[in-house]
C-alpha cells in the first residue's frame, strides 16, 4: 500500500535543464518526505481528526481501506465465537480493532482486526492500548489489504515477537494460522472459510468464519 508523503513538485526542466518557471515565479523546491512521531500521530487522532483511518509504519501514514460486507461479516463472525470462547474460560482478552504500539516508542502503531492477549500479557492493555506484541494478531485480508498483510505487516508482527498470526483470506478463502519460528512464521493450520476452524491455538475453538451462503453447499 503506497504511504502518504508530502512532497512538492519539482517544475519540469526547460531547455538548457533548469527547471521552467514563469517571470516572476519562484521555483518550487522538493521537500523531505512527511514523518510523524507516535507522540504527533497520536495528537493529532485525538485532537481535529485528520490522521483517524490511518496507520503508522515509521513515521509514514498509511490509509487503511474502507470494510465492506464480506470482511465485516468475517470479522464479526470470528470476533464473536472467539471472545465468547476466551470469557467462558477465563483465558485473557479479546480485542476488536485496537490501538497496538509494538513496542515501547515503537513508531509503529496498528489497529490490527482482532488482538488477543492470554493472562500472561494482559499487562500489555493499559485500557486504551496495547504496548508490545500481543499473544495473537488477526487480519481479515480483501484484495486491497492482501499485499501488505501478508507482507509489510507479517514480517512487522514477527520482528517485534507476536507468537501467534491469523489472516482470514477472503481472496483465496481460507484461514491461515501461523506460529512464530526460529527463521520466519510457520502455517500449521489452513481452513476453507465455509469449514470449521479449529485453531491450534485454542483446543476446542470450533467456528465457521463464513458460512455458505443460503441454497448453496459447502462443498461444491
């Protein structure tokens, strides 16, 4: 996903390879690209507004796509049967779309799908954000936010230590569950979305994230 910079355009160069201005008219110079400290991100969402729909990836901000039916679905449906799972058993927190440094002064601050925290990191949730890797990350990925979950924000989630990593796949339709490695995250469960999803993570979690729709079969 392209991040948003603040630059100013250099006028086209004219013959003899100066830049072309008219009589009068000072040339425009390039600036440095747009930076942010967590401490400005922050104001500035709690203040006029204008950074709220994104996320910050070192200092860049990032725009994070609108949620349409299909992912808003997937999200609730997941979010419901996991949080029910974790309160029945006492096994810690779920969080839906929450603020989450990775890490203390990080300049990294995402609101990942879905954050869970076992009673181990519970600490981590100061009751406004999450500083430091959680226990698990979800992502409900589409087409527009594909790219960069799988890529930017894996090896983002990985380097600061987040031991467990779901992508509920709406392009390939599936649910990926990875665990942290020595080299990299490792896929040790892939569930169809119609399926039931029994992640390693939970022993006897059992959800479907996105049922057939009605007068189709599951199965083809």
């Amino acid at each position: 996903m392209t991040a948003i910079t603040d630059r100013i355009p250099t006028p086209p160069a004219a013959a003899g390879g100066k830049p072309s201005t008219a009589p009068g008219e000072p040339v425009l110079a390039r600036r440095e690209p747009f930076s942010l400290s967590e401490t400005e991100f922050r104001r500035l969402q709690e203040t006029d507004g204008s950074v709220r729909g994104y996320e910050l990836e070192n200092g860049r901000l990032v725009p994070m796509p609108p949620v349409y039916g299909s992912q808003g679905r997937a999200w609730g449906r997941l979010y419901r049967g996991l949080a029910n799972f974790v309160e029945e058993r006492s096994l810690g927190e779920v969080l839906l779309d929450q603020a989450t440094y990775l890490g203390p002064g990080e300049r990294r601050r995402y609101f990942p799908d879905i954050v869970y925290l076992s009673n181990e990191d519970l600490g981590r949730f100061d009751g406004e954000q999450v500083t430091g890797p959680p226990t698990m990350v979800c992502e409900v990925a589409n087409a527009t936010s594909w790219d960069r979950d799988h890529g930017e924000k894996s090896r983002a989630y990985f380097e600061a230590g987040v031991p467990w990593y779901w992508i509920v796949d709406l392009v390939e339709g599936q649910t990926k569950e990875y665990r942290r490695g020595g080299g990299g995250y490792e896929l040790v469960s892939l569930t169809p979305l119609d399926q039931p999803f029994r992640p390693r993570l939970f022993p006897g979690l059992e959800t479907v994230v996105a049922p057939p729709a009605a007068g189709t079969s599951s199965t083809g």
